[in-house]
C-alpha cells in the first residue's frame, strides 16, 4: 500500500496551481476524442489492476471486500460514461439552419479544478469528480480525504500512464483546513467539485461566493453533502425483501455511505413483525477483519469516527429503546450494528442527525400520511425508499417522498452509473447528478459563434 503523507502545504497549493492554469489553454483545445480516449485508457487500466485497486481500498478505508471491489467497478463506470457523453457534448454543433448564416454552440473547460474527495468512496467518487473535470477540458488538482491518500495515488498513477500530463492532473494531499482551505479560496481555481460533510460543504459555498475583482470569473461549485435517509414499510410490503433490503442499505460498510438508511419507518400493521424479524436478521452480520471475505461490516474509518457514533448511540440509550447492539471486537475503532424503536411522535437526535455508522432508527407510523410526513421531515434530500405491493402506494410515494434518488421494493444504496443518476436537493447537495447526462455541464462554458456568410468577395492570403 502507497505511504503518501498528507504533508502539502500552502506554497505547495500556490506552486500546483500556478502549474495547472499554465497547463489549461492547451489541454482545453486538445479535441474531444483525444481527452476521450484518455478515459477509455484508464478504465482499460483500472480493469487489469481491479484486484490490486480494491485491496489497496480495504487496507486504507477498511472496506470489505465486496465493497470495495464495486468501488472499483463504478469508477471505472465512471470513465467509460464520461468519456461517451463527452463525446456528445463537446464537439461543435450547428443550431438553426438559417440562409446565409451559421450558428454554432460549443462547450470549452472553464480553468483550473480543485478536487476535494471523501474517504468512504474513495477511488469512485474521486475518479468521478477528476475524469468529468478532465474530460471537459480542465486541469485538475486532487485533494483527497486525509485518510484515504494512498487510493487517490493509485488513481493518479494509471492516468498518468493513460496519458494525463503531469500538470494537467496534480496529486496534493494535506490537511484540509490548510490544504483544502487555500484551494478553494485560491483566485485562479475556476471549479470547485467536492462531496463530504455539509458543515464543509456550506464553509465552501461561503467561500467560494467572495469574488475579488482580480479573479474574472464565478467559481462553480458542485457539492454533495450528505443525508438522514428513510425507508417507509407499509402494510402490503414483502417483509421477506424489506428486511434485507433495510439491512444492507442501513449496515453496508458500517453505515459509512451518505445514501444509507439510518431511519425506517414501519407502519402498525407490519412494525412487530418486521422488528423481530430485521433484529434477527441482522444478528447474522459478521463483524470483522475486512481482509476477510466474510465480513460484513470492518471497524470505522478511524477512532474519532467511532466515539462520535458511540456518542450517539449513549445519547439513543436515553432517548429510545435499544432493541439490538451487535457485539464487535475489542479495536476501539469497531462498532457493531445497533437498533433502536422510537414510539410514535418521538424525535430523539439519533432519528434526525447524520450519524454516519451502524445505527438504524425504526419508527411507526399509523398510515401512510404520517409515514411521509416523518420521512420528509428532514431537511437532506437524498436517498429514500419504500416497500409495498400496492400500486396506489408506489404511485403516491413516487409523486409525494422528495428525495433525489427514490427506490422502490429494493434498497437505497448502490447506484450505477449511468442507471441511477446520483445526488440530491435540499441540504444534500448542489449540482447535477453525477453519473447522468447532465454531469458533465457543471464543468464548462458554453460559447455560441455567428456568421454572416453572404461575403462580398474574398481576401485572398498574404504571400
């Protein structure tokens, strides 16, 4: 595993940034299939070393094998998708046929990029912020999370081989309240992509908005940031499919995803039933090493992590009922799943803060008008799902749940590229979904040229 000290500096981020908007004007007018075929590159690389690149992953992040082996997958996803719909975007097209005549739209790279990634998807969530910022003609400096350093080097390394210039995709790991801070104040970086917490999140969008004379453009910022997801039980629900799909969407790598399940909501006629039953079902996690192929659920990303989720679950303690706590081994950083039953009309702070482990709120709910309401109580808007076999409940909920990503009898993580665009509104996010058709536009300019052709003549060249 690559040993990559997260030691960067604000000199450091002047000197790459200096680099990378010296590099922009000729990597913005290379042609679209060459920056394409780049990222074609890549997933052809990534695809030899899948093995490798996930056991770097479980290492660094503690992800479990099969985690981490579809982190992988989906950033390969992510560059083959991206490279295809930069081919629809970029390249020059006529509008109106108009005699005498032409208009023309094209889409040119806006400047400089500054990454900021997350650990908890961190080769496909930083692969896909990078290969969108690259493809569309920008430099990118990456900034991953200060835990994950090591799996965003790899990244790097295979779009170096593919073809990336050196300057055009800088690797800058450091703290974020300097590194990560300078980047996103620095007057030359055009795009800001960054997913993590929402504190961060607003901090950036704060910042971002002080715009000097000297800088001569808006920065963009594209920002995911988290959410308090619910899944909404009703009285047809397959309890068979509800319980499993409520489990791995709530315990999947220790509930470390901002798309997981961290609230069910059960109405009456099925909550007894399906309690005993998820209670039973997730007794059979394994807790572990995530080196082994039989883990479910490793430790948390670091110690810090854990206390803040035992802090949470004493606080639960006191304002619910712990109906489950998983035993998990002795590592401090290890926290087994837990469940807690909350009585109609309850709001404890496990049930309405992001908590970001394996901690999972059910709550009842009388009909399905309170279970809406429960479920849209909160102000993230990403992920949420319902199970039912009743086709005026899947209607109504498809209308009325306002999420940005909305799944039906299946569970709420796990999104692919392509087949569930990803992000939300709300508190949760800023910007197009990522992995859609509509991702790449939040990483450039348009321009549109028009000519009169009805010349009076031509000038002929100088000799």
């Amino acid at each position: 595993m690559p040993n990559i000290a997260n030691s960067g500096t604000v000199e450091e981020v002047n000197r790459a940034v200096d680099l990378a908007h010296a590099a922009f004007p000729a990597w913005r007018d290379r042609t679209p299939i060459d920056r394409s075929s780049v990222l074609q590159q890549t997933a052809a690389l990534m695809r030899t070393r899948r093995d490798d690149l996930a056991g770097t992953m479980i290492r660094e992040a503690k992800k479990p094998w099969i985690e981490a082996d579809a982190d992988v997958c989906e950033a390969i996803d992510f560059c083959e998708y991206y490279a295809q719909q930069a081919m629809q975007l970029m390249p020059p097209r006529s509008l109106e046929e108009i005699p005498g005549e032409d208009n023309q739209l094209w889409h040119e790279g806006r400047g400089v990029a500054a990454v900021i990634s997350p650990w908890n998807f961190p080769q496909a969530i930083c692969c896909g912020m990078t290969v969108a910022a690259l493809v569309t003609g920008n430099t990118v400096i990456v900034k991953p999370a200060e835990q994950t350093p090591g799996v965003a080097m790899r990244l790097c390394e295979i779009l170096w081989e593919a073809g990336i210039p050196r300057d055009v995709l800088q690797l800058l790991p450091g703290p974020g309240e300097t590194v990560g801070a300078a980047l996103v104040r620095h007057p030359q970086v055009a795009t800001l992509a960054f997913t993590g917490s929402k504190a961060v999140g607003l901090d950036i969008l704060r910042a971002a908005a002080e715009t000097s004379e000297a800088q001569g453009f808006i920065k963009r910022v594209i920002c995911e940031m988290g959410g308090k997801n619910a899944i909404i039980v009703d009285a047809s629900a397959d309890i068979d499919e509800a319980v499993l799909g409520v489990r791995q969407s709530a315990f999947g790598y220790s509930g470390q995803k901002c798309s997981a399940c961290s609230r069910v909501i059960v109405l009456d006629e099925n909550h007894d039933l399906f309690l005993r039953r998820l209670i039973e079902a997730t007794k059979a996690l394994v807790v572990g090493d995530p080196l082994l192929p039989g883990t479910d659920l490793g430790p948390l990303i670091d110690l810090e992590a854990a206390e803040k989720v035992r802090g949470y679950i004493e606080r639960g303690k006191r304002e619910a009922k712990l109906e489950l706590a998983v035993d998990a081994p002795a590592d401090a950083a290890f926290v087994g799943p837990h469940l807690f039953s909350v009585e109609r009309g309850g709001t404890p702070r496990i049930a309405v803060e992001e908590i970001f482990g394996p901690v999972l709120t059910i709550l009842r709910a009388a009909d399905l008008d309170e279970a809406l309401s429960i479920a849209n109580s909160s102000g993230y808007k990403l992920t949420g799902g319902l199970f039912s076999r009743t086709p005026s409940t899947l209607d109504r909920v498809r209308r009325e749940f306002r999420v940005g990503n909305l799944y039906l009898n299946r569970g709420i993580t796990g999104a692919l590229v392509g087949r569930q665009p990803f992000g939300g509104f709300g508190l949760s996010g800023v910007g197009s979904k990522a992995g859609g058709p509509d991702y790449l536009r939040q990483f450039v300019d348009p321009r549109v040229c028009t000519e009169n052709t009805l010349r009076r003549g031509f000038v002929p060249p100088p000799n």
